[in-house]
C-alpha cells in the first residue's frame, strides 16, 4: 500500500486554517440544527454539499447532526472528480487524510478488498490530487466522530453501468462491516435562483422518495444538475443493496440565501437514508447498537473528566441489560491521530460498562508511556472503545484473518496482547502481526513457532 500522508489542500480558504477556529466553526453549524426527531429507522448514509464552508456548512450540520449518537467506526465518502477525468473509480491507497484537526486514517484493509474486487476500483492518484469534494468532508467527520477509519473513493465516471457496478461491489465487500456512506454533492450551478430551485426541486423529490432510478434517468437525460450525481446514486444503490428503504430529506439552500446574491446560485443538499427493518436500537452486525455505544462513550468521557477536574462520578443509570453483562474491553485516547493512552482488560471480570469506566480512567492517567491526561488535553482527546470477544485458542495460524482478529500470545508468566485496529493501521500480514504480539509480549519475534506458546485470537468491536 502507497505510504504517505495527504496534506490538506482547503485549510485557509475552503474552511479555517487552524484547529481553534475550524471547530468552533463547525461546532457554530451544528448547534444551530434542532435535534432530529422520529427518524425512519437506522442510518445508513448521508448525501452532503461540497462547497467552502461559508457557503455550505451550515446545510452539511444538518446531516452531520445525525452522527453525534451514531459512533461509526468506518466512513466511505465517495466524491465526484472535478478536475481530472478518468474511467470507473479510484481509491485512494495511502496511509491518511491531514486537516488541521488532525489526521485521519484510511482504512488499509477494506481500500484494498475494493481495489482486488472489482477492475471498477483502481488507484488514479491524479484523481484525489487536487479534489475537494472528499477532504471537504472529513474535519465535520472529525469534530461529530471523533475516530474512525476511510475509504476514500473518487468516482471517475457516472453512467449507469458504472454507478451499477459500483454500487454491487461495494455492498458485497461492506457486506459483513458496518460502514457509513457519504455522497459528497452539490447540485444546479450558477442559474438565476428561481429556475435553480425549479431544478434542485426535482433533485429533491427523487431522493424523498429514494428514487434512485428516477434520479438516474433524470440525469442521464439532462432534466437536472449535479456535480455528484453519479455518487448520489451510487451511495442509493449500495445503502439499498445493503438494506436501506427510507430516506429524510434534512435541508436544502442555494448559495443565494446565504450571500443574497441570487444572479447565479449553487444548489445545496443534506439528506440521509435509512434502513426501516433495523430500528432504533437494533444491533448492528457487530452487537451492540448505536445507543449503547453512545452511552459506553459517554461514561468514558465522564470517567475522565470526573478523575481529573471532580464532580459527579459517572453514572450507569439507565443502562441497558447488555452492558450489564461481563465484557472485556480497552480504552484508547488520540489526541491529533497520535496515540496518548491505551489502557484494557482482556477477561470479561466486570459489567462492560464499569470495564469502560475503569479503562478510560487507566489510559488517560495509569498508562505507564505517557504522563497523566492534563486538563487542556481534555477537550483534543479523541476515545476510541474496543470491546473484546472471548479468547479462542489458535490451532492453525490460517485461522487469523488481518482486520477481523486481535492476538493474545502467553508462554510462562509474559504475555502480550494487540488489537485488529493495530495491524491494520500499519498494514502487517499475518505472521507480522504474530511477530509484534510476541515482541509486546517481550519475547523473542519468532517465539510464535514454538510449541510452548499459546496464541488466542479474539474479534473486537470497535467505535
């Protein structure tokens, strides 16, 4: 995989150039939507505008406002390509994205599943060199998700077949993982503002009705406009495929009610798409549902707060039965991308949720490689909650799969343990993985081969 991370090309003019400034923007936008109320099911993905945030921030909040409950771990944006044209799309293979928040990881893993899928998928780097519609997304992401991993997809080209194909290779590869998708779009560009609104009206229609065929039909026939057309029907098909059926429309704008300049206006769009059949409080494949991962996040950050600067404890009440039930999990603290704390219990000795409450106070202040979390690292640090699976013995190391596994090696009285975020996040094969768990474990790399050695493996569930 390409190494490298990408520099930000917008900090300064298509948004803020400094972290301080950038989040309280954002924070500025999102405080200004209500709360969202009688959603039609579980969030699947979101449609949003691409332009400076002057222009379009404030519609994109409307969408972004959804994600503060909803912890993914996974996000694909998939963007249009303004400035370079090429066929099919392109996935970007390199290690992250860099805005002033910080950086932001790409998910080495399921980038590359995409790519060996399907010749649809290719690495075009002149595709993501100077693109916005991407990065545009990724500080709103930052400041509402704290950590996660992207895909970060440039679609190329937008007729049918290839929104089509698309679309059925990213359903078979995200099948069995809980990803967020993102169209990233505007729609007409510079009409008068009433023939504008005629024509982003019956953008707007398609996508309330989640007629995605229509929108298609209607584009391919020149009926209406959008830069990022061709992902918004991508993004329909593939929440589609993968069981979404409700959307929301949340706010629509042009570029005129926010300038008063009406003579030739860019159209804006937030909407987000639902699966009716997995309702509030269902789980998703991984187990617990967006509410409890919520309420785990929320106790960790008062866990924090609480150790550092007194006050109320954090409070377990009104938790539900399965974050009564015995886990193990870690906790681990970010601060910029850079890791500041990473503190868990492997056995399942305690409820999940007291787990989370002890292990967000250990890695903010008893982890031994850091100095305690100060008071003004506590509003930059960025929680990441990994709850554990039971140990299963190794009998043959093909039973390991990279992204899906973390590994626990014991010989004697040393032991070591490393999560599948870890391998992912530098790329190992299996018996890479196996060599640095022996050597956290302070054996020697290949200490794995011997038959004195115990390998667990165990699934984790991570937001």
């Amino acid at each position: 995989m390409p190494r490298g991370i990408k520099k930000s090309l917008l900090a300064g003019s298509w948004y803020p150039g400094t972290a301080q400034e950038l989040r309280a923007q954002i924070r500025r936008f999102i405080q200004a939507v209500p709360d969202p109320k009688d959603l039609p099911g579980d969030l699947s993905a979101l449609i949003v505008p691409h332009a400076g945030y002057v222009y379009s921030g404030g519609v994109a909040a409307h969408a972004y406002r959804l994600l503060l409950d909803r912890p993914f771990s996974r996000v694909a944006v998939i963007a249009p390509s303004h400035r370079y044209p090429f066929r099919g799309a392109s996935v970007d293979l390199i290690e992250g994205y860099e805005t002033p928040l910080g950086t932001v990881p790409v998910d080495p893993v399921l980038s590359r599943r995409l790519v060996e899928a399907d010749p649809i998928f290719r690495h075009v780097p002149e595709g993501h060199a100077q693109e916005h519609a991407l990065e545009i997304q990724l500080p709103f992401l930052q400041e509402v998700l704290k950590a996660f991993q992207l895909i970060p997809i440039i679609q190329g080209s937008q007729d049918p077949q290839t929104c089509e194909g698309m679309a059925k290779t990213l359903a078979r590869v995200f099948a069995d993982h809980e990803v967020l998708l993102i169209a990233s779009t505007d729609l007409s560009h510079f009409y008068s503002y009433d023939r504008a609104v005629a024509l982003d009206r019956r953008v707007i229609e398609h996508v309330a009705a989640y007629d995605e065929q229509g929108l298609l039909r209607d584009l391919s026939e020149d009926r209406v406009e959008a830069c990022g057309g061709g992902p918004m029907v991508t993004v329909m098909k593939t929440a589609r495929l993968l069981g979404a059926d409700r959307s929301r429309v949340l706010k629509y704008a042009n570029s005129g009610d926010i300038t008063g300049d009406r003579s030739g206006v860019v159209g804006y769009l937030a909407a987000a798409l639902f699966s009716s059949a997995r309702k509030k409080g269902a789980r998703h494949p991984e187990g617990l549902t967006d509410e409890e991962k919520a309420f785990l996040h929320r106790l960790a950050r008062e866990a924090i707060a609480h150790r550092l600067l007194g006050g109320p404890a954090p409070s377990r009440k009104g938790e539900s039965p399965r974050l009564t039930e015995k886990k193990g999990a870690f906790v681990t603290l970010k601060i910029r991308g850079h890791l500041r704390g990473c503190i868990g219990q492997i056995r399942a000795l305690r409820p999940l949720s007291q787990t989370v409450i002890d292990m967000a106070q250990a890695a903010a202040f008893d982890d031994p490689r850091f100095p305690p979390l100060s008071k003004e690292e506590l509003e930059e640090v960025d929680l990441e909650i990994s709850v554990l699976s039971p140990l299963r013995l190794v009998e043959d190391i093909k039973e390991i799969e990279v992204g899906k596994h973390g590994l626990y090696v014991e010989r004697g009285y040393r032991s070591g343990l490393l999560l599948p975020q870890v391998a992912v996040e530098y790329g190992w094969d299996v018996p890479t993985f196996l060599e640095q768990t022996c050597l956290k474990a302070g054996l020697p790399p290949q200490a794995w081969q011997d038959k004195e050695t115990k390998i667990y493996l165990f699934s984790a569930e991570v937001f």
